[in-house]
C-alpha cells in the first residue's frame, strides 16, 4: 500500500485537561516518550499539524507547518488524533487504512484516511458519512490524563545504568535496575545519597537532589528534583527540588512544586480514584493516582493535593487542595483571586530568565489567548 502523508489534528478535548491547555496534546509524555515520538517511529514524521488557534504561532516560530490552507492539504492524507493511544499495534493499523476511511472512538473521530480532505469533516462525523466515509469503531484515544501515568508501567527497553555523556554521578548512589533500566541523559548530574530504582529516564542536564526516585519515573530535561518520585511525570525545566512527595502525577512545564509539597495517590478507602472530566466524575480504573498539574503552575510549601485532583495551568495553590483548581488562579482552602495576566506573564518571563530562555511572543501570545479562553473556569470557581 502506497504511504500517505500524514498530519496530526489536535481536538483540543477536555478529557486531557489541564495538560493540553499550554501544550498540544501531541507533545505529552506515553511510555516515557511524547506522542508524536511514537507516531514517527511506527508511521512517519506529519508534515502538518492541525492545531488549537492559540497554538499557532507559538508552533511556527519552531518550524512547524501549522493550521496550512485547506488547498495546502491535498492528496492522500491520513490524518491522526494527537489523542491517540500510542501503542505499536494502533499505530501500524492507522498506517493501514483503507482509503476513505475513518476510525471513530466514543463519537470522536480517531483517524482518517481521505484525500478529500476538507476541515469541516474533522469536526462533523455527520460530514464524513455524507462524503461517503467508512466509518469503524474503535476505542483508540486516551479517555484520560491518567493513561499518562498508567503507560509509564510498561517499561522501558534497555538494561542496567546507560549513562549518555557528561553525566556526573557522585558517591554513594544506588542504583537498582532489577526491575528495568536506568536512563541518565546528557549532562545529567546525580547527587550523593540518592536511590533510584528502575526503569526511570532522567532528561538533559538535570540534577537529581540527593533523592529517593522509585520505578516508572519519567524526568524531562533541566529539571531540578529532591524527595521521593514515584510513578510520575514531570516535564522540562520544571523543579521539585526539596522533600515531599510526588506519586502517579504528571507535571507539566515549567512549574514549581515547593518544599514540603505532597500529592495523595491512595484514597483511605483504597478505592479507584475518580476524575473530573467535564461535568462527570469518570472513575480512573486506577487505585494510585495523584494530581495533573498545568504548564507554569506553582504549588506553595507543604501544600498537600489530593488524589486525582487538578491544578490548572498558571495557578498558585496553597495549604489544602481538595478540589480541581481553574487555570490562573491563587487559591487555598479559605479564599480564591484571578490572577492579573501581565502578573502571569512577567512571572513566566523570570522563570525562563532563570533556565537562560527568553519568552518569545508565540509563546506570550499562548499564555494570553489560554487566559481569555478560561475566563468562563474562572468565573464559575469564584463565585
């Protein structure tokens, strides 16, 4: 079968928040690489991505095609969810499509292969039967953040402590890799009386602060990180870098979790956590579960969250979080304030500033447009 080109399309859902409010979907983390890493690697490299307008140019100061004109996108195309679960098997059957055919999942429209391509078909399943589309159920897309955390238990391949160059390891430092390897990329610094336990993957040039890091961890690049880890998450040029406890949680980009700070992963009842997703509390399958936390959120000393709750991108949390928090907001359990863009801004600017990184006006531009588009959260929270 002749390989179409491919563009990924982001429908920008809700079951994905807050991760995919600053971020497209296809850059977050499954099995301890983003999305788009393993649609390259079992189908090909999109040449365009169909994005949120928010992302826009943020997207194309970096290089991508992004949002092109409908007569850009021609030919045969398959176009994929960034949505998609990313497993081997999914992926290579979306490569095997059959012309004019869609995958549907729950009502939303998983991929398709067409080379009729217009943008109203993404949004209407209805359009796509009027252009003659074979439609096929299938139940392929994440139906939460926590598929996030629950992928890292796959694994990694590899075996024992591979080190890239430049890593710097001082003594003593314990290392078992007898459930899976250990990663340390780059520049990686890994100091004294630290433990980690495989299979973990510690990014570019970031420091491991004398800590306890437990299996299935996944630790982006320049990240700062003390404590205990476990299961988790945390994205690029974030820090947890002080004792506390961070367990079954993602973190997004460049966030703060301050000294002191714990996430709840087990209910007392050891029942499955339930998530908000929209208006329904959808029960996770998982008994161990923390938080989702936004891109420049910043969690307060011995701030504790409970299991399965959200912090929403640019929010300041402190004291007791025992509900989702709106994006851009400072919030305890006694009081709630929207906080004032420019204020947002100018603190993501120093946070950069201190990482030697500018905030470019793409990325300006993203972090006001996200505000306007949860002003009706924020609203709802405040009252």
């Amino acid at each position: 079968m002749t390989m179409a080109d491919v563009v990924i399309f982001d429908d920008d859902t809700e079951s994905l928040r807050p991760l995919n409010l600053t971020r497209p979907t296809h850059t977050l983390i499954y099995s301890y690489r983003p999305i788009l890493s393993h649609i390259r690697k079992h189908i090909a490299n999109p040449f365009a991505f169909i994005l949120p307008s928010r992302f826009k140019n943020y997207y194309t100061e970096a290089g991508a095609i992004v949002n092109p004109e409908q007569s850009g996108l021609s030919g045969d195309l398959i176009l994929i969810n960034s949505s998609i679960r990313p497993e081997r098997d999914i992926l290579e059957g979306i490569a095997k499509m059959n012309a004019n055919t869609a995958f549907v999942s729950s009502g939303r429209i998983a991929a398709v292969r067409t080379s009729s391509f217009s943008y109203e078909i993404l949004n209407s399943i209805s359009k796509m039967k009027e252009k003659g589309v074979e439609l096929l159920e299938n139940n392929i897309l994440l139906n939460g953040p926590w598929e996030l955390i629950s992928s890292l238990s796959k694994g990694l391949e590899g075996k024992g402590v591979i080190y890239g160059e430049r890593v710097n390891v001082e003594e003593p430092v314990h290392f078992d890799a007898s459930r899976g390897p250990i990663l340390i990329a780059d520049g990686a610094k890994i100091e004294a009386f630290t433990r980690i336990e495989g299979p973990v993957l510690i990014g570019r040039s970031s420091i491991i602060h004398s800590a306890r890091i437990n299996a299935f961890t996944y630790i982006g690049e320049n990240c700062r990180v003390g404590g205990e880890v476990e299961q988790s998450v945390i994205s690029s040029y974030s820090n947890k870098a002080h004792f506390g406890y961070l367990g079954h949680s993602y973190v997004g980009e460049w966030v703060n979790l301050g000294a002191g700070s714990v996430t709840s992963d087990l209910k007392n009842t050891y029942g499955n956590v339930r998530v908000q997703i929209g208006m329904q509390r959808v029960d996770s399958g998982m008994v161990k579960l923390g938080s989702f936390i936004g891109d420049y959120s910043k969690v307060a000393i011995n701030t504790s969250i409970y299991a399965g709750k959200k912090v929403g991108s640019g929010a300041h949390v402190y004291g007791l979080v025992d509900r989702d928090v709106a994006p851009y907001v400072s919030y305890d359990d006694k009081r709630c304030i929207e906080l004032n863009l420019d204020s947002v801004i100018d603190t993501a600017r120093r946070m950069k500033k201190r990482r030697n990184q500018e905030l470019g006006k793409g990325e300006e531009e993203l972090i006001r447009k996200s505000y306007e588009e949860t002003a009706e959260e924020r609203r709802k929270m405040l009252r």
